[in-house]
C-alpha cells in the first residue's frame, strides 16, 4: 500500500487556532496495478506539549484494512506540513 498523493487540499474555516480542518483527495495505491482515489478529511490540532495530532477519516469504505491506510496517509500529511505545503 502506498500514498501517491494527495491532491486538492483545501483548508476549512474554524475559530478554534489550534486545530486546523482539511478535505482532500487521496490517491492509493492498493496493489500492483490497483489505483482508487477516495475523498478524505483531516485534522491536526496542536496539543499543549506542542507535539501535532492528525486525525484521518475517510468518506468511502476501501477495501483494505485501515489501519496501515491511515497510518500511511498520517505520514503523507505529517509530511505534507512539514514541508509548508498545506493551504494557510
């Protein structure tokens, strides 16, 4: 399993400073030659230690365990903020 990308990234208005809501598509690839895009929401909040928390969910069942799916989209996003390129 492997995250190809996630594209069309857009950030949600909220009042709440230390939590940023996002919605996207995730591209994955499941298998081999087995490709699916499913629409995703996120969040990473900002704990009072600093360290950030994402939260993943899902909008359409996949057909693989979800587990490792998310463990792998946390790591994309984690990525994707470290490096400044999630919408302000």
């Amino acid at each position: 399993m492997k995250v190809l990308e996630i594209k069309n990234i857009v950030r949600k208005d909220v009042p709440i400073y230390y939590r940023m809501f996002f919605s996207g598509c995730a591209c994955l690839e499941l298998a081999a030659n087995n490709s699916i895009e499913r629409q995703i929401n996120f969040s990473i909040e900002i704990k009072p230690t600093g360290l950030k928390e994402i939260i993943v969910a899902l909008d359409e069942p996949v057909d693989y365990p979800l587990l490792p799916l998310k463990k792998a989209l946390k790591a994309a996003i984690e990525d994707l903020d470290h490096n400044g390129n999630l919408p302000l």
